[in-house]
C-alpha cells in the first residue's frame, strides 16, 4: 500500500480568546490564571452529537494549526535559557513540518456547540482540528524524563528572579493606556523580564546603548538592568508618526491609540 503524499484537514471550529497578538499569548497557559475562553465548534457537521459526554472530563486536548506560521526549520531557538538551537522535534515551537499544535486546558462547560474552558496559549481564530479527553491515568508520566528541557527548568529555579521597578513616568503611561484605551500588557512583558531581562531573539529584547527594550506587539517597554532589579523607564510606541499615516496602514494594531499617545505623551506627560 502506497502512503499517501498529501493529507486533507478540516478546522472542527475555531478559539476565541481575544488574543490578537502573539506577545499576549504565553508558551504554556497559565494554570493558576482565571482566564476564560471559547471553543466554538462549526454548525451542520453533527458535532453536537459528537460532544455527548465531554462534559464529564476536567480537561482536555485541543489539537490545533499554527495557522500564523508558513514556514518551518529544522532546528528552533527555545524562549528559556541559553541562546542555543535544538533539533525542531525537541521543542513546541510552532515553526513545524506540519504546524500542528497541542494543548492541554481546563473544561468549564459545553453547552451546544461551544466549549467553555480556561487558561490556553493560543490566539484569537486558531482552527481547531480535534479534540480528546484528557485521561490523566494514561496521559500522565510524572517521573518522565525532560531531556534539555530539565536541565533548564533546574537553572531557572536556582536562578534568582528579577525585581521591577517602574518609574512615575512609565506608571503613568501604562495608567493612561488602560483607562482610555483598555490596553493592558504590562504584567505580561515584566513576567518575562523577572525571569531574565537580557537580549533573547524569541523575547524580542534588544538592547541600545546602555538601556534594553522589550517589544509588546504595537508598543515598546525601554528598561535599565541594575543588579537584580528591572528599572522601567518609559513606554513608548512601536511606530513612526509617518507609518501611522501612511495609506493601507489604518490596519495597524492599536493604531489610534498610538497617534493619541503621541499627541498627549509627546513631552513626557500624561494629561
């Protein structure tokens, strides 16, 4: 029997988490968050039926599509510890042969053709292949091996965690984002920096001249390191005044909230 060349996937439905950003969705969800979203399956495909009994089960696996991803590479840069590549199927990036994803999360309800459930690591419209209980009987190996992966999660827990401190300035303007625009992305940026503030390709950190930037989607946290404290200095936007106006650019993320920080923040004040 000849295998076959190519295969065919359908999405069952699609994720909705209100995460439009890659930056706002962690490596691994968070257990302890009391985050709540939606899988909502695809009507006329008889998958209500194909839900009976899900109910039951604390959690399950969704397999999914790195829809995002066109690419893959045979080894991967890992967002933890050194800056060292592994072999690709050594790690859960997402730059795979085939982008297939899976996850773990927490099952709240079912109710018709939508599944309640909690904490995930995905964006808003991941497609969603398939889904299975998870059977923590045959699912779970505790005393497994972690090959690489252990010896970073022993470097990360005797390493010491970083303390942040944020400047009037820079409290300010995280202040002003949220409460006139709903735009909160702090807690997730400064998690990464408590655990190590230093230039990384995968955490987006750069640093300029003697001061570090952490790229957040759309917006720019600049930061000095000293000892073991994060001192953050100031917000700032990830685009030109120019770029902001430039025709077929009205779709950037969070773009009028950036021509209006640029207007009110303009010299270093919030009004």
């Amino acid at each position: 029997m000849k295998n076959p060349e190519t295969l065919t996937l359908e999405p069952i439905g699609y994720v909705h988490s209100g995460k439009t950003l890659k930056f706002e969705a962690p490596h691994q969800p968070n257990s302890s968050s009391s985050e709540v979203n939606t899988v909502v399956l695809l009507p006329g495909k008889q998958f209500e039926i194909a839900l009976e009994d899900l109910a039951g089960f604390e959690r399950i696996w969704l397999v999914w599509w790195f829809d995002k991803n066109k690419t893959w590479r045979p080894r991967a840069m890992p967002p933890r510890g050194p800056a060292k590549r592994r072999g690709v199927f050594a790690t859960r990036s997402p730059h795979r042969p085939n982008p297939i994803g899976l996850t773990c999360v927490r099952l709240i309800s079912v109710d018709g053709l939508t599944l309640t459930v909690g904490p995930l690591d995905l964006m808003d419209g991941t497609p969603i292949l398939d889904i299975k209980p998870y059977i923590s009987t045959v699912d779970a190996f505790s005393d497994s091996g972690l090959g690489w992966v252990g010896e970073i999660e022993e470097l990360i827990a005797s390493s010491p965690r970083y303390e942040i401190v944020v400047s009037t300035l820079a409290a300010r303007q995280l202040g002003w984002l949220e409460s006139n625009w709903n735009i909160s992305f702090a807690e997730t940026a400064f998690e990464k920096l408590r655990i190590d503030p230093m230039p990384h390709r995968t955490r987006r950190i750069l640093q300029i001249e003697d001061r570090y930037r952490i790229a957040c989607g759309p917006w720019r946290v600049y930061y000095r390191v000293d000892g073991l404290q994060v001192v953050v200095e100031e917000i700032q936007k990830g685009y030109s005044d120019e770029s902001l106006m430039l025709p077929g650019h009205e779709k950037i993320i969070d773009r009028e909230a950036q021509i209006e920080f640029a207007k009110t923040l303009f010299s270093g004040t919030v009004s």
